[in-house]
C-alpha cells in the first residue's frame, strides 16, 4: 500500500527520525557484526557493536508508548490495520531473513547461536524501520508487540535452534 500518507508530518518529528535511524543503524551494525564475527579468529566482541544503537532503538519506542499511549483511541484498533502490520513485516522479514540466514550458513558453524542471534536482530531493526515507514498507524503498543516481540521470538528461536538451522543450510560435506 505504499509509503504511509503522512510521511512528511512524521519526519518532521524528532522521535520518529531518530527511532527510525537507530533501526536502521541497529541492522548495519547487528549485520555487519554477524559478519566479522564469523570469520575465523576474530574476536566475538564484535557481537556487541549494535548496543548502542539498540538502546537509542528501544528508548525510542519506550518514549512513544510514554507519550502516546492513548493515541490508539476508544474503539481500539481494527483487525484489519492489524492484518496490514502483520503483512508488512513478514513482507519485510521473511526475505531478509532468508537472505541472512543463505549468507551466514557457512560460517556461522563457529558460533552458530551468537551469530545468528545477532542476524535476527538485523532483520528485526530492519523490519522496524519498514514498519515505521509504510504503516500509517502511530499504534505504539502495537508497534512494541509486534517489534520487540518478534525480536525476542527470532532471538530466542534463532538461540535454541541456531546450530541446527545452520547445519541444515549448510550441510557438513
């Protein structure tokens, strides 16, 4: 459905900019640290270069549920902006996720978990800033589930079945 219709309002608030480039500098950084962190010999301190920006990243989404928490209004939200949230981020998600997990399938047998927990956290800042960019909603509480919750689930999922989803990809041989 395209750009969301007041993207020129929002960009001119400070907190949206910024939650939207912590996002996005998240995903380079968590990306870029799954990167170096795979190569042999390189130290797994690499695996926190996105710290920062994550924190700047959830501080933000913590100010907006502060803030506009009754921005969702008394009839609550409809299912079908919630159906278009959801669209949205498995458009985003499942094609970079796919993508991340076919470029680290070799070389995250080093540190199989770490690596592709850093991995899904640049999917989930990525799906972040694409959710704030066409998602016309200033649905905070949503925007918190559906974001941080996915995080957590691929985190956790990518934690307990990491080693396995890379030996899959790349078979031993």
């Amino acid at each position: 459905h395209g750009v969301r219709p007041d993207l020129m309002v929002k960009l001119r608030q400070p907190t949206f900019v910024v939650g939207v480039a912590a996002a996005l500098i998240t995903a380079v950084l968590a990306s870029t640290a799954s990167f170096i962190a795979s190569v042999p010999g390189r130290s797994r301190l690499w695996l926190w270069l996105p710290a920062p920006a994550v924190v700047v990243w959830m501080s933000t989404i913590g100010y907006g549920c502060l803030t506009d928490w009754v921005s969702i209004g008394p009839n609550g939200m409809s299912p079908g902006e919630t159906a278009r949230c959801f669209a949205t981020l498995a458009i985003t998600g499942i094609p970079l996720s796919l993508a991340m997990l076919l470029m680290l399938r070799y070389v995250a047998r080093l540190a199989p978990t770490a690596i592709v927990m850093t991995g899904s956290l640049a999917v989930a800042a990525m799906t972040s800033a694409a959710l704030s960019l066409f998602h016309p909603l200033d649905a905070t509480v949503m925007i918190v589930m559906w974001n941080v919750g996915v995080a957590v689930v691929l985190m956790v999922f990518s934690g307990l079945y990491g080693r396995r989803l890379s030996g899959w990809v790349a078979p031993k041989g």
